[in-house]
C-alpha cells in the first residue's frame, strides 16, 4: 500500500472563544488518504506531531 496522505481541513475548524473574545481551543480535522480504515487513519494522525505549527495555526485564523 502506497504511502498514507495527511490533509489539513482548515476551512472546517471548530473554535472555542472565551468571554474576552479570545480564541481558547481549535479543533481542525485532518482528511486521511491511502489507509485502510478508520484505525489506520487515526494512527496515522496520531503519529503526525507537528503537523501544524503555531504560525501556520495564526493563518487559518486571518
């Protein structure tokens, strides 16, 4: 099986903000290609640590 594909889905991220306005959590879901089920496509993000980094994070909050 060919190697497995991590995309990020920025477009539909969850955000949570505080009563200041400010953003507290971000939860952005990851689009797994080339696995074959959901197991794989979750150990497969878990083992992507610094898959986004805080300046790509800042971006895809414009």
């Amino acid at each position: 099986m060919a190697e497995p594909i991590v995309e990020v889905a920025y477009s539909k991220r969850d955000e949570t903000i505080n009563a200041q306005g400010a953003v507290t959590e971000i939860e952005i879901p990851y689009l797994v290609f080339g696995v074959a089920d959901e197991s794989a496509a979750l150990a497969t993000a878990a083992n992507m640590k610094g898959l986004i980094s805080d300046e790509e994070c800042a971006k895809s909050q414009g």
